[in-house]
C-alpha cells in the first residue's frame, strides 16, 4: 500500500496523466486532486483552521480508501476460499 503527499512518484504522475488539478494525495492507484477540496473547504475561514480541515479531509480520504482495498482483498480471498471448498470435497 501506498501513501504519498509529496515525492519523485508525484513528478512522474504528474507528467503521464497531466491532470488538470494538482494532485495532493495518492492511495495505491486512487489520486485526491486540489480541485476535490474546493467545495469541501468554506469560504472566509483563517489560514489555520484551511490547514486543519484540509489536512483532516486529506487523511480521512486515504484512511477510507485504505479500507475499501482492504475490504475488496478480503472479499476476493473469501471468494477465492468458497469456490476452493466445493473442488476439495470432489
């Protein structure tokens, strides 16, 4: 699994898809972009809370992410284990 804000991964991401938005987070193959945080982020708030509650959006986006390949192997493994079981009575 992977986690990166800010690396030589992000220059060579950057320049295959040439996203149209900054990316700021990858997680495994799924990329947070700049622009998903502008409707999340509201107007006239200080520099510092911007910080906390992009900063918060950012980890509960990977955290959930995370999760969901998490749960996906799972399910593919315990597929993987009902299908193997009929095949081992025969």
């Amino acid at each position: 699994m992977r986690f990166t804000l800010a690396s030589c991964d992000y220059i060579k991401l950057q320049e295959k898809d040439a996203p149209t938005s900054e990316i700021i987070a990858i997680v495994n193959t799924d990329k947070l972009f700049k622009e998903d945080l502008k409707d999340f982020l509201p107007r006239n708030i200080s520099r510092e809370d911007s910080l906390i509650l992009v900063k918060s959006f950012i980890q509960d986006w990977a955290i959930k992410k995370l999760l969901l390949d998490a749960a996906a192997n799972n399910n593919s493994q315990e597929s993987l284990k009902n299908i193997n079981q009929p095949c081992s009575r025969l």
